[in-house]
C-alpha cells in the first residue's frame, strides 16, 4: 500500500469515528479507532518514505483537521459527563465558578 492509499484510509476512518461520536455508537468508535491505528501503520512503513508529495501533505493535513474535529468531540463528550456526575453529586459546577477575593 503506498503512503498515499494509507493516508486515503485514515481519512475514511477519521470520517467514520466522526460518524460513531455523533451517534454514540461505541462499537463504532472501536472498530473506526482500529482501521485509523492500522492504517496509521501503513503510512508509516509504507515503501515511498522519501518526502511527502504535495497531494500527499495535503491529505496529511486534512488527516490532522479531522483527527482535531475528532479531540474536540471527545472533549465535549467528556464534559457533559463532568457536568452530569457533578450534577448527581449535588456539585452542579462549582469546580468552574470563579473565586472572587475580597482586596483589602
């Protein structure tokens, strides 16, 4: 597989963790994780190690755009939980409330 066709099939995995995180389908997630990981493999040990074509730093970038897209769901996700827990917790977001000081 050349670097070119990993880099392709990361981007098509990136797509479908997209997908999974939208619609919390966590089996999913795993299977789209898998591919991205595995592919991630080919790009690096692909034959055509030399530099990076102009096509071939473009689908890296997009690569890097989706992969943020991805952090930034995820990220999301981990807050509602955060709130949800401290919701239940009786907390309701007082770890975000700022601290106001009296200056003397």
């Amino acid at each position: 597989m050349t670097r070119r066709d990993a880099l392709i099939r990361v981007i098509e995995a990136l797509h479908a963790e997209i997908n999974a995180l939208k619609s919390n389908d966590i089996a999913g997630l795993e299977r789209a994780t898998q591919t991205k990981l595995a592919c991630i493999d080919a790009v690096a040990s692909a034959p055509d190690n030399g530099p990076l074509s102009s096509e071939a730093r473009q689908l890296a970038e997009e690569a890097q755009r989706l992969n943020e897209t991805c952090r930034i769901y995820v990220n999301l996700m981990a807050a509602n939980v955060r709130r949800r827990l401290n919701q239940i917790a009786g907390l309701d977001g007082a770890g975000y409330r700022p601290s106001i000081t009296a200056v003397a």
